[in-house]
C-alpha cells in the first residue's frame, strides 16, 4: 500500500514560511538587544530585522523551488501593506541586503574558515547600519566578539528553519505552481 502526501498550496506555504520569518526577527532583535548591545532606534532594528529575516527564509528555499522565491515576496510585499508609492523602495532596499548578505554567505561557503564575515556583515548591517561596506568589498568593521555571536545567531536560525521545511517538505508534496496574475 503506498501513501500519498497531501499537498500544500503556495498560500499555506507563505503562511508557513512567514511564521518563520516573524519568529527570525523575533530572535534576530532578542538577541541584537540582549547581547550585541543594539542601543538604536527600535523601528530601525525591526526593519533590519525583517529584511534579514526574509533573506534567511530565501535562503531555506529549494533551489527546485526557485520560481517560487519570487512568489514569496510578492506575497510577503503585500502582507506588509507597503505604501504603493514606497514599494519600489523597499524592495531596492531589500535587494542591497540580499547582495551583502547573499556576498558574506558565498564567502562562507567558499571558505569555512571565514564564517566570521557573515555575522561581521549582519552586525555591520543591522546594528551599524551600514549597507555598503560588504558590496563596496571592504571589510566590515566589526569585533570579533560581535562577529562571533551574530554567526552564532545566523547557524542556529538557519538549521532550525532549513529543518522546519525540511520536515515539511517529507511531510507535503508541494504544488507551488501558481498564477502570477493573482
């Protein structure tokens, strides 16, 4: 007898992933205030912290699932409610995040022993806001106590959510097929 999964449609998906995503800014601004002593603007830390957010919940998704990624953040741009006349604005902002930050993970993955760059570029980021350094390719200026506990923070987020939708995934077939008209 074979079992078949039930399907998930890309709504429940987004649903799904953007429960994660609010729990990673959860964790990401606990931890920025806690022990990177973030002594900033609140809403400029929520914010970094959604934009870190969504790029870690990109990250979890399947490269099978690349057309989706897309799907995502329309869905996730529209959940938010962004002003039409700041929409493109906020998506160029997101997109410089995603280039500094997706830049610190290839080096990471490119040489393990640099896993420092990615929580010196996150500090950098979302505690010193500065966006540039990293695409300007300079190194961020950051302790390597800070860098330490940022990594800590990336690791940590990441395997808990790859795992989440991992077991989701053995769980669910996945019909993210979808209408981009909607």
């Amino acid at each position: 007898m074979f079992f078949s999964k039930k399907s998930i449609t890309p709504e429940e998906f987004v649903l799904f992933l953007s429960k994660q995503r609010h729990y990673v800014e959860v964790s990401a601004i606990s931890t920025f205030q806690s022990e990177l002593s973030y002594a900033g603007d609140i809403d400029r830390l929520k914010y970094e912290a959604l934009l870190f957010a969504m790029w870690l919940i990109t990250l979890t998704i399947a490269r099978s699932k690349e057309s989706f990624k897309d799907y995502f953040h329309i869905k996730m741009i529209e959940a938010f409610k962004v002003n039409p006349e700041l929409k493109d604005k906020f998506v160029m902002e997101l997109d410089k995040r995603y280039k500094a930050y997706f830049k610190a993970f290839e080096i990471w993955m490119s040489a393990p022993e640099k896993g420092y760059v990615l929580g010196s570029v996150m500090v950098e980021i979302i505690k010193n806001q500065n966006v540039a350094s990293i695409i300007e390719g300079k190194s961020p200026q950051v302790g390597a106590v800070e860098a330490f506990k940022a990594t800590t923070l990336f690791s940590s987020l990441y395997k808990e959510i790859s795992d989440s939708v991992e077991a989701l995934n053995k769980q669910y077939k996945f019909d993210l097929v979808y209408n981009e008209g909607k």
